[in-house]
C-alpha cells in the first residue's frame, strides 16, 4: 500500500518535471522564432496536441486504466485540448498583430500617394499592387497565411500540398474547436466518471479534436476531406460508444451511412473543381473565383461564361455538389435523419460534434468557398432554400418531441438551416456569426440536458421530469441563459446573430424568406420555452426513486456551463461578420433596410415565448385538447414529416427490392451467372462429344497415323 | 544395276514394309509388334540401300547407319517399357494399354 503510494507521487513528479522541462524548453524555442515562422509552427502545434493525446491513449490507455482512480486518461485528453486552445489563441494575437501592421503599411503608401497629389484612381491601382507585394511574403489583404508546405499527392497535374491555411475564418473556426471543446472535454470528466470504458471515451474525443482542426485548418480541398471523413469516423464512434446498445450501434450506423450520400457528391465536387479550375488548394479556389490572378487559373476562370440565376454551368455543379456534401454533414433536409438519432451517443458528444462543431463543417465549407458560390447563382438560392426549409421542418418537429435531447437535436438542425440560410442569401460572415453563437448556447443546452439526465439517472424524457428548478438552481440557471439566447431574448447573442441573419435575408431582396424565417425564428422560441417548461417547472411527473436521486452535477460540471453561459449571454457582442468579413464573398445588399424588422423579431419571440409558458404553466390541461384539436398535424409532426419512412421506403422498396427484383433475379441469376454457367455447359458438351476419339486403343491410334502419313504422302506426290 | 533388278528389289522393300505395318495394327502381342516395327525400318534400310546403289552415291547407306542407331534405341526403349508393363499388369496384351481412354 505505502509502496503504491510512493510509486504514486514519483510519478507525479516525475510527469511535472518532464512537463515543466518540456513548456520551458518548448517556449524558449518559441519565443526565438520570428514571428511569420511562429504561427506556422504554432499552427502545427495546435493541430498536433489532439492527436497526440489520442496517441498516448489508444497506446497507453491499457496503462492508464491500472490507475484506480482512472483520472489520467480524462486529464490527458483535457490538458491536450486546453493547451491547443491557449495556443490558437497565442497565435490569433500574433496574426493580428501582424495583419495591422502590413494594413498600416499600405494605409501608409495610400497616405504617401495622397500627399503627392496621385488621383485616386490610380492610388487604387497602385496600393493593389502593394498588396500583391505583401501577398509574397505568406500573408495578403484578405489576411491568409498558408504553411509551409509539403508535396503530399503528385500526380501528372494534380498538385496537392498538405498545408494549413490560416487565416480569420480558420482562426476563428479553431478557437471555437479548442474552446468549446476544452470546456467539453472537462465537462465530461464528471459526466464520464462512472463509465468504465473512459479512456476508449476521450481518445476518441481527441481523435475527433484533431479531425475537426485538420478540417478547418487544411489549405486544400483533399486535406479538407480527410478532416471530413475522420470526424464522421468519430462522430460514427462516439454514436456508437454504448455500442451494446443495439439502438446506438444502429444510429451509428445510420449517421455513417447518411454521411456517405452527402461525401459521394463531396468527393465528385473536388473532382470537378479540379476538373474545371485547374486547382484543388482552397487559396487558389478563392481566388480564382474572386479575382485575384493566378497565373493557370486565372484563365481558366476567364474562360467559363457568368452564370447567373436559374442558369446552370461548371461554377453551379461545383456548387451543388460541395453543397449536398454539407447537407450530408449538417443534417440540412432531406438527409438530416440522422442527427436526431445521433443523440444515442453520450450527451457531451452530442454538445461537442453533433451540435457546436461537426456539424457546423458543411456551413464553414459553403462560407470559405464563398467567392466561389456566389459566383454561382443557381447554387446558391439552393443554399437558401433548403436552409430555410431545414429550419421550418426541424422547428416543428421539436414541438412534439419528448426526449429531451431530441427536441434539442432538431432545434441544432434548425439553427443549421438559419446558417445555410443565411450563406444562400450572401451573408456568410452572418452564418459564421451564427455558427459561433451557437457553438456556445446548445453546447451550453446538451451540457445542461446532460446534467438533468445526470441528475435523474438516465432518465430522458420530458414526461416524467418537472420542477426540477428549485433542486438544481444551477443547472436551471445556466439552462435558462442558453434557452433565452436561442430563442432570440433581446441584446443575447441568439438574437444578434439571427438578427444578422433576418436582416441579411431582407437586405438581399428576399422578402418572402425572410417572413418564413421569422416563422422559424418564432418556432424556436416556442419549442425551447415549452422544454423549459416542461423540465423545470410545473410538477416532478418521475418516479419516487428518481426524485430522491436528483443531485446537482459536480463542481466539474458545473464550471464549463457556467463559462458557456456566459458565452451565450455575451458572443454576440464579438463583431464576427465583421472580422471574417475580409475572408469571405462580400454580400450583395441593397440598401433596403426595414426599420420594422427588429422590434417584429423581437414581438414574436417575447410573444411565443409568453404564450407557451402561460400555455405550459397556467393551463396545461388545455395541451392535451389542443393535440386532440389538431391531432393530424401532431400526427404528421410525430411521424418527424415523414423523412423516416420515406427513406424506410426507398431504401426497402426501391434500393433491396428493386435491386432483388432486377439486379439479383434478372441481372445477376439471369445474365451473369447464366453467361459464365452457360460457357461451362458449352464446355462440358464439346468434351463429352471430343472424349469418344479417346479409344485407349493404341492400334487404333497407330493405323489413324498411318492413314494421315498416307494421305499427306498422297496429297504431297499428287497434288 | 538395271531398271529390272531396281524395280524387284523396291518391290521387296514394299512387301516387308507392308507386312510389318500390318503386323503392327493386327498382332496384339507387344513383342510382335515391336518386332513388326523393325521389319518396317528394315524396309526402309533396303529402300535407301538400293537407291544409293542406283544413284551411285554413299549417302544413302550414311542414312542406313543412322536408321540402324535409332532401331537399337527405339528397341531398348521398347522392351524397357514391355518388361515394366508385365511386371505392373502381367500382360503383354496391347488392347491392355488403354488408361488414357476417354
């Protein structure tokens, strides 16, 4: 016992020796390098960590684990993600260190040009060329710096490096990752505490960390896709974690399955953008498609007609086919299906992939090929429509859900359509807004469903819960925050975001899609007050025994909904449109400005939200009438509009029954097997014939020879 | 060597290669056939001796030598392969050799 003790702390000091060697040592280094080569070396660092941690646990974790209080495995995996979080944002502040000095210095020649009276015209001209200048160095105007870089496939012209593109949006994109997923990550040490399976748990949390930075960080469309497929494997992992659950291992199955619709047309679309443009790195896409010249490109771009709306051309395929490869990830409609079932995973990785970040991947895809799909009309209201329409069909839906989880599922679907809603209209820096915001307040949300079905041991549906706000006063508080900020409180951060995202829609010149957002806008409102409602006040409807359990969660838990919290409340107060404005495609408004739209927002949601709650609270028997009243369109919600058992049709009607029916019964039986089946009969009936000239008589076989020598001699002397 | 004495002796060459070809298909003695078979390259040395006669060259009887050569071969061969068969199937029936009937 006292050995094991001993043995204990020289670890630990061991492992604070080695750790204060490696930051003093590892920080020397750093400070010694300039500052262009920091970020780049800092971008590694910050995209290598997770996946270090993932290594020491998938090859340690068996050491680990002897540990009896297991805690290493989670520390581990926390200490790697809060680390790579301090990092991106040691860089951030250097990047925009350096971006306000080059900015300076062109702001500098402009005032130079100025004062020697050069017209502005040409000052333009000019200062572009400086900006050209600053672009050879790594960095240029729209603020991007590409890592150095490493041949990663060559063949005949296909060039692809494996390099990291940062710059704003990935800047923005990676703090995001790292932030919340830090929080995340601490959250789910006390969530986990009890699960034996933890290391397995958080190597894949990192494993997934590090997918999602390779996703955001990678500066060409390959490298991007790797990203792509490994966070999928990792969402498809965490899905499955209680793997011998056989509903998990089926939800699993169905989100990777999904996924690969939505990835077939991805990879198609990389394809084609090659195809068409000569390139495959996301700077050159930019670009390209922006302007900029590129010497190959560049004409390549020149030679495609404009494509304008309802027109169909290269750009628009492109467009599509990278767009429907998002819709795979981020759950837009039709193959949204498998978010909702998503939820069988633990609740902190359905906070941190299938809420905050993997499913933001297809939003944050449309926005950094902005240049390209504005350039893509047809595409692009596309984008719009099928945003909109996943943010109206999943709204509903959440207002007859039960599960706690699943209401907030279909609420992150939704939110995902504001954001594809907001990229078809033009105003991606207002999704990037909105994707930020929201990374905070339904991270905030699962993390505080998880502390409820924590607190209730397991339990998750809204049924049997109820007044649970006085037992724990900071879960309900903290919960409240991220309800309010979603359903569109004013000066919360849900109500800037959508706002921008309202006002992008008007300013377009859409005016009918902007009313039907304000329909999901208010949806939102209805459905987050009635889960309030139903699981904090009111009535406990659970058993006895799970009264007696409820416990608020650990002081671990506690603190990352906390800090989120006070994301929710305050993220709206970070400019985002307005800083990764210069990354993106700048949108095309008119001017047409409604002053009625904000104090119309805002009188819906305060009027949902009231009307729910009085609905909830005061008369909560009128529900069951109201349901009895529309018990058709409760009916058709219930049945999620259907999406399940039109795909339950396809796929067993039109996929296995058309493939038995044709492919296997006629095809496969009738024309291959019967091709190869009936050369072997052919085959078989020659020899059977053939084999009779086998006598096995050898004077037989003499006199044949004979007679042939004769009748060649013959043919030879006569002939 | 006249036209006569040439013709007589193709003649007899003919006769004795005839009768070793029909010794060959009719006789179902190994040993009779394989004797059957020398008389036919018998023939065929007579043949090439009375035309190298009749041609005034040596070339002929050249080809006689190697004829003989290969008979010496071809029976020593033979006879192995009879002794091998009767000792394996106790038989020196030809109609017997009939494994690879189809």
């Amino acid at each position: 016992m006292a050995a094991g003790r001993t043995e204990r702390w020289v670890n630990a000091l061991v492992a604070c020796v080695l750790t204060t060697v490696a930051v003093v040592g590892g920080g020397r280094v750093l400070l010694s390098l300039d500052r262009e080569a920091l970020i780049q070396v800092l971008g590694w660092m910050v995209l290598l960590l997770p996946l270090a941690g993932f290594a020491v646990l998938a090859f340690f974790g068996g050491w680990l684990k002897r540990d009896r209080e297991e805690l290493g495995a989670g520390v581990i995996a926390c200490a790697a993600v809060t680390v790579a979080f301090g990092l991106a944002a040691w860089m951030t502040v250097k990047f925009a260190t350096i971006e306000g000095e080059l900015t300076g210095s062109v702001a500098q020649h402009g005032a130079y040009l100025k004062a020697q009276g050069v017209s502005a015209a040409a000052r333009d001209e000019i200062l572009t060329k400086v900006g050209r200048t600053l672009e050879l160095t790594p960095y240029f105007p729209s603020g991007s710096a590409v890592s150095a870089s490493v041949d990663w496939i060559r063949v005949g012209p296909l060039r692809v490096a494996f390099s990291l593109l940062i710059d704003r949006l990935s800047l923005l994109m990676m703090l995001v990752v790292t932030g919340v997923g830090a929080l995340i990550h601490i959250y789910s040490l006390g969530y986990m505490a009890h699960d034996p399976e933890r290391v397995r748990y958080f190597s894949y949390l990192n494993l997934f960390t590090f997918f999602m930075l390779l996703l955001v960080m990678s500066g060409s469309l390959p490298l991007l896709f790797v990203g792509w497929e490994g966070v999928g494997l990792c969402s498809y992992l965490l899905i499955g974690f209680w793997f011998k659950r056989p509903s998990a291992a089926a939800a699993g199955l169905k989100a990777f399955l999904v996924n690969r619709i939505g990835d077939a047309a991805l990879i198609v679309g990389i394809i084609l953008a090659f195809h068409v443009l000569g390139t495959v790195e996301l700077v050159h896409l930019m670009d390209a498609t922006r302007g900029v010249e590129h010497p190959g490109i560049t004409e390549q771009v020149a030679g495609l007609a404009p494509e304008t709306l309802g027109g169909f051309g290269p750009l628009t395929a492109i467009a599509l086919l990278l767009f429907v490869g998002a819709c795979g990830k981020s759950a837009q409609v039709p193959l949204h299906v498998w978010l909702p079932d998503a939820m069988e995973g633990p609740t902190p990785v359905s906070a941190l992939i299938h809420a905050a970040t993997m499913v933001t991947a297809g939003v944050y895809l449309v926005a950094r090929l902005s240049p390209l799909f504005v350039k893509a009309p047809t595409a692009l209201m596309t984008v719009a429509v099928v945003g909109l329409l996943t943010a109206l069909l999943a709204g509903t839906v959440a207002l007859v859900q039960t599960d706690i989880k699943r209401v907030l599922a279909y609420s992150t679907v939704s939110q995902l359509g504001f954001m594809f809603l907001a990229c078809g209209v033009g105003f991606f820096g207002a999704a990037m807004f909105h994707l930020f915001t929201h990374a905070f307040f339904k991270a905030l949300l699962f993390l505080g469903s998880g502390a409820v079905i924590h607190a209730l041991g397991g339990e998750q549906d809204m049924r049997r819960m109820g007044g649970l706000w006085r037992r724990l006063p900071w879960t309900f508080w903290t919960f409240v925050a991220g309800a309010a900020a979603i359903a569109g409180l004013p000066l919360l951060s849900g109500y800037m975001s959508k706002e921008a995202i309202l006002a992008g829609t008007l300013a377009a010149g859409h005016p009918w899609l902007t009313g039907w957002a304000l329909v999901a806008a208010a949806l939102t409102a209805l459905y987050m007050t009635r889960l309030v409602c139903l699981t904090f006040f009111g009535l406990f409807r659970g058993s006895a025994e799970a009264r007696d359990h409820v416990h608020e969660p650990p002081w671990v838990m506690r603190v990352p909904l906390i800090l989120l919290a006070v994301g929710a409340l305050g993220a709206g107060y970070v400019g985002v449109p307005r800083l990764v404005g210069p990354t993106l495609a700048t949108p095309v408004a008119s001017e047409a400005h409604a002053v009625w739209l904000t104090p119309l927002a805002i009188v819906l949601a305060l009027a949902a939200i009231v009307a729910t709650a009085y609905l909830y609270l005061e008369f909560v028997e009128v529900v069951p009438r109201l349901r009895a009243r529309f018990a058709v369109v409760v009916r058709v919600l219930e049945a999620k509009w259907g999406f399940d058992l039109a795909f339950d049709w396809l796929v067993r009607r039109v996929v296995v029954g058309g493939s038995t029916a044709l492919l296997w019964r006629r095809v496969d039986a009738g024309l291959i097997d019967a091709a190869v089946n009936g050369s072997a009969h052919l085959v078989d009936v020659l020899a059977e014939r053939t084999r009779a000239l086998q006598t096995g008589l050898v004077r037989q076989y003499a006199l044949v020879l004979f007679g042939g020598t004769v009748v060649l001699l013959a043919y030879l002397v006569w002939r | 060597m006249s036209a006569e004495m040439l013709q007589h002796a193709l003649y007899l060459s003919l006769a004795l290669f005839a009768i070793g070809a029909l010794g060959v298909f009719l006789r179902r003695n190994v040993i009779t056939v394989l004797m059957c078979i020398e008389l036919m390259l018998n023939a065929a040395n007579l043949a090439f001796v009375v035309f190298s006669r009749a041609w005034g060259s040596l070339s002929g009887q050249v080809f006689v030598f190697f004829v003989l050569t290969v008979a010496a071969a071809e029976a020593a061969v033979g006879l192995a392969i009879v002794i091998a068969w009767q000792r394996h199937r106790d038989t020196l029936d030809v109609d017997a050799f009939d494994s690879m009937k189809g």
